[in-house]
C-alpha cells in the first residue's frame, strides 16, 4: 500500500485587491517579488489573477490576488486572515523600514512577537502585512531586483494570523487535518507550527471574542490555502474533516497550476487544500514565468474577447 505523503504548511494566499497596475507595481517593484503567472479568474474571466512569489513560484512563497478597479475597501473583524506574514532575513529589517518610508508605504514600528521582530505595514489597499526577520535565512535563494537585492529580498511566506471569536475549534482543524502542531502561546495568540516546513508554516490564531464580523473588500484576503502533495493526499484530508469533524468541501477544481477543494473551517475563514502538482511551469518556461496572459483550455477560444476586457498591466 502507497504512503501518503504528509508534507503541509500554506501553499498560498489569496487576496482582493484593487487597480490592477497599482497591485502589480507594489508587489513587484516595491517588495520585489516576481510575477510568476498573470491568468484570469477562473470564474471571472475579465478579472486578472496576478500570481507573485519566489523565482520557481514554490508552494508557500505564493500570494495571489483578484484586483477589481472599483473594489470597495474591506472592514477587519472576527472570521478573517488578519495579517499576512513574509520572511525576510535578520538583518534586513532596517534596511525595509527605511524602504517602507522612502515607498510613502503606511507602516508600525517594529516589534518583538514570539522572539521575533517584526515591522507591519500595509499595501495600497490595506491589506495587513508584515515581514518577519528571522536568523539563518541569509543563505536561501532570493529573487533579486534592481531595486531590492538578494541579501535583503523576502524568502516566502512565513505565515499568517486568524482573527477569531475562539480559536478552538480552528485550532482542531489544522492539527489534525493539516499537519499543524501548537508551538507557543504569547498574550491572547496561539502560534502553530508545521513540522519541518521552511515556507508558510506557521499559523497564529488570535481569539478576540465581541469583535464584529469582518466584511469582504479591497484588502482582504478572500482564502489561506495549504499544501498537499497530491491527489492522494488531498483526499485523505477530506475523508478526515469529513469523518473525524463533520466538515464537507467543494468538488476538486482544476486551477491548472494546483488542484482544488474549499471549506470554511469553524471561525468562519475560507481554507482550500491545493496540490504541489502540477506547479506554474506547466504552461512556459520557468524562465519566462508571468510574461504572458495564460488561459485555461476552457477560455482559450475566447482569448480575444478577454484580452480586450481586461485592464492594462504595462
């Protein structure tokens, strides 16, 4: 009988933006990260997908985003990714809050969370973010700029926090299903772990009953998705949310890059379980990542109407 593979952690984070040469601009000049595949909504055809993160877009160094011009600003409450979190080496913190304010980019002053520091800013449509300085990461590979070089460039995901009512029952979930395990606890936040995973492993759960509920707009993050290695695996987790915790998901959705399911776990955050297979080179050379609109097979006969729809990138 086949061992599944049990390798977990985020695979990627998607967010709802707004203009979409602003997303771009600020994601890859400002934070320096590359734009490994521009497709569509797959179903929204005349909206972009933008696909940023490190030279081979590798699972857990992804975010992604839907931009929509006109999209009304989101409001922060309970049931939502509060803040988004990326590796940066140490040493490479001053040299970002020097950046952050060179960029005019809105941001907080440092500070130390479970040993680490951290420096919180926000993007163009305020979404949470944060890099994280962590020691020993100097020697990674990093997607360098002319703008931000290889020794200070961000290195992946390295997680995100959950703003809940309770962080119990989520808490469940990413434990016994996910592959996450508890690793600390500091004020009201329980901070997990993923065993051995270098990118996006870590998941913070900050329960803060009586908040209103978050609504969905330009700066929120619409779904944390993590990893699994392959069809086999997938299934194993949703045989188990199904038997061990009385959650169903959706059919499995080709993406073309990754394969599918989504459910909403029980604070109310969407969370989708993506393949590894078959990763973004599938469609052009790993050199050429993001230089072309890629479609699906399904919308390529309409390529011509979509390209003239969608809003100009260059």
């Amino acid at each position: 009988m086949a061992v599944t593979d049990t390798r977990s952690g985020i695979h990627h984070v998607t967010a709802i933006a707004g203009p979409a040469r602003r997303n771009l601009d600020f994601y890859t000049r400002v934070l320096g990260l590359r734009l490994v595949k521009r497709t569509v909504n797959f179903d929204d055809p005349g909206t972009w997908h933008l696909y940023f993160g490190d030279e081979a877009g590798s699972p857990g160094s992804i975010l992604t985003f839907f931009p929509w011009q006109h999209a009304a600003a989101g409001r922060a409450g309970v049931g939502e990714t509060q803040e988004t979190r990326l590796r940066v080496p140490e040493d490479a913190i001053g040299w970002w809050l020097h950046r952050l304010l060179a960029q005019g980019v809105p941001h907080d002053a440092p500070v130390r969370l479970f040993g680490e520091t951290v420096l919180a800013f926000r993007d163009p449509d305020g979404m949470r973010l944060a890099l994280v300085g962590l020691p020993g990461i100097g020697a990674e590979p990093a997607w360098a700029t002319a703008e931000v070089p290889a020794e200070v460039a961000i290195r992946g995901l390295a997680g995100v926090t959950l703003l809940l009512e309770r962080a119990e029952a989520t808490a469940a979930i990413l434990t016994d299903v996910l592959g996450f395990a508890e690793t600390g606890r500091e004020g009201s936040v329980l901070r997990l772990g993923a065993p051995g995973t270098t990118l996006g492993g870590i998941i913070d759960l900050r329960a803060v009953g009586g908040f209103l509920p978050h609504r969905f707009g330009a700066g929120s993050v619409h779904h944390v998705a993590f990893r699994a290695a392959d069809d086999a695996a997938q299934a194993a987790m949703v045989r188990r949310l199904a038997e061990e915790h009385g959650l169903g998901t959706t059919e499995q959705k080709n993406r073309d890059y990754f394969r599918s399911v989504y459910f909403r776990e029980p604070g109310g955050v969407l969370f989708e379980i993506a393949t590894d297979a078959p990763g973004f080179a599938v469609d052009e050379p790993a050199a050429d990542l993001g230089g072309a609109l890629k479609l699906p097979a399904f919308l390529e006969g309409r390529r011509a109407a979509i390209e003239g729809a969608l809003p100009a990138l260059d």
